[in-house]
C-alpha cells in the first residue's frame, strides 16, 4: 500500500516538472 502511495506521489512530482518546463 505505502509502494502505491509513493510511486503515485513520484509520478505527480514527475507532472508537476514537466509542465514547468512547459
């Protein structure tokens, strides 16, 4: 359950840079 939440919140941080490259 903890791996889920984690790899969910790195797949955010990951949007989260992509759209400030934009």
């Amino acid at each position: 359950m903890f791996l889920l939440f984690y790899t969910s919140l790195k797949k955010a941080l990951n949007l989260q840079e992509l759209f400030m490259i934009f």
